[in-house]
C-alpha cells in the first residue's frame, strides 16, 4: 500500500484533524541522500510536517518548511505542494547520535537550538512567512507551537519516523488536530486525553493504522467526515532547462571559472541528488547565449 493523507472535520465543523502514512516517501529520502538513522528521523518528521501542511493548500500552491538550528545537522528544508509531492534535504545527512535514555532517535540534539520558518506561496503579490523559536528541536512540539502562535490555532501534532537497524525506515507518520472556531472546552479536554493516551505515531503506522485509522484513534467518540484523501509521494521538479536557467543567471565570469575545468561542469539538484552534467561545449553554448542577450 503507498504512502496517503486524509483530511477530515468533525460533524460540527469544530476540529480539523489530518493524518499522513509517509513510510515510503520517507525511505525513499534516505535513499536518495543517504542518512544515517537521526539525520534520516529528522528529515522524515520534516518531509511528514511539510506534507501535512500542503493538505491546507490548493491549486498551484506550495509551502516551504525550513529547521534551521544550532546542532550537528544543519539546517533541514521540506517542500510540498498541495497534490502530495514532498521533497527535502539535511545539510549534514551523516550524523547519528546516541540514542536517547529512553532508547529513542535523539532528533532534539541533532537539530539543537534555533528558528522554525513556514513559507507559503499562496499565489499572491508576497509569499506568506511565519517562524517561532524551536521549542525542542523535536519538529513535532515546535510545529505545535508555530501553529499556536503563528496562524492561532491550537494544534497537537505528532510526528514520528521508526528505523531499522539496518538504516531502513520501517514506518513513518504523523498526525495534526486543531480546534477550530466554536469549540467548546468540553471537546478540548476530551481531546487533550485522547492525546495523552495516544500511542507512539510509530507504532500505529508499524502496527498497520491508515491515515483513516489515525483520525479515529486521536478523535475518538467525536463523529466525522473525511473531506479530502490525497496519495503522499516523494518527487522533484527539477529538470535539465531549470539547470541551465540557473547556470545563466550566474553571470558570465562564473560560467567562464566553470569552463575552466577539462570535464566540464556537474550541477547537484540538493533536493533530489540528480547530477546533470554539462559538456565544455554545452557551457560554450551557455556563454553565447549570455553574450548575444
């Protein structure tokens, strides 16, 4: 079964809650970037939080997530857009710490101190930018927390990212709820229970939960409706023309100090790892083109 979302509402239109499977998206990330098993759990809950944020999109638009602390990892960036594609990367994929005490992923020390940034392009003249501090480097808890002070809408969220010894990714998910205008304190307390009593997001999803499955463990007695279930899949939109429309907007000189090597020249895409190479012919044709423009 491949990777999915849903978002539902309650009866009453008083809570939102989306949940996403992303086992193989998250695999896939791996994959391509070669993350050793922290660097791998905190590009998932990344990947898993991005994909969750683009279920609230539509049509052509994407949001930008971005952890930038002051641990081993980096910065981490996670793109998605409201169709399902995600797409990300670790600056320092090769980090694995200890585990924690409590024999998990030590995400919060990889990550360390710094800003969670979301960056929504909504169509408009200017993106819309919100950032918090980052609360424990955990992703979950300061996603929490950007919603809470950002858009003012109380959220639990839970993000989880289980890896097999051998580095593989045997299970990964996660799970928002917000209550909306009109909810009354009754639902939030019942709410708060449900999510204190919840299982690790790890083991529903290990244990074979579907996003559906999700949903009806964190609302509980709460009737609702799914308004939306959507395929989650790992996908870059980089191509050979985006290369070179970026090697022209480096200028002339940079194209002539790339030029200066025997082989030619090999771009990197980040999000993706795809190399594309160009020909010393290829960077002549490039540099012709910046001349006759």
């Amino acid at each position: 079964m491949g990777d999915g979302l849903i978002r539902a509402m309650t009866q009453d239109r008083t809570v939102r809650a989306l949940a996403a499977v992303t086992t193989v998206t998250v695999d896939e990330a791996r994959s391509r970037h070669g993350t050793l098993p922290t660097a791998t759990a905190a590009l998932g809950r990344a990947l898993t939080a991005a994909s969750l944020l683009g279920a609230m999109l539509k049509g052509d638009q994407t949001v930008t997530l971005r952890i930038l602390g002051d641990g081993p990892l980096g910065g981490i960036v996670a793109w998605s857009d409201a169709l399902g594609h995600v797409r990300g990367y670790v600056a320092h994929p090769l980090v694995d710490l200890p585990l924690t005490n409590q024999g998990k992923l030590n995400v919060g020390a990889a990550v360390g101190k710094g800003t969670l940034h979301v960056t929504k392009d909504l169509g408009l003249r200017y993106p819309y930018h919100g950032s918090v501090p980052l609360s424990s480097g955990e992703i979950a808890e300061d996603l929490a927390r950007y919603f809470a002070i950002s858009e003012q809408i109380p959220s639990a969220v839970a993000l989880g990212v289980l890896v097999a010894p051998d580095g593989q990714v045997l299970a990964s998910g996660g799970l928002v709820v917000q209550l909306l205008p009109g909810a009354d304190e009754e639902v939030a307390s019942y709410l708060e229970q449900r999510a204190r009593a919840l299982p690790a997001i790890t083991s529903m999803v290990y244990g074979g939960h579907s996003p559906k499955e999700l949903v009806e463990e964190a609302l509980g007695e709460l009737p609702f409706k799914i308004i939306e279930t959507r395929a989650v899949s790992f996908r870059c939109s980089c191509d050979r023309q985006k290369v070179e429309e970026t090697l022209l907007a480096l200028g002339e000189e940079e194209l002539k100090r790339l030029h200066g090597g025997e082989d030619g020249a090999e771009v990197l895409c980040r999000f993706c790892r795809k190399q594309y190479r160009f020909s010393q012919e290829d960077l002549d044709a490039l540099l012709a083109q910046i001349r006759s423009g």
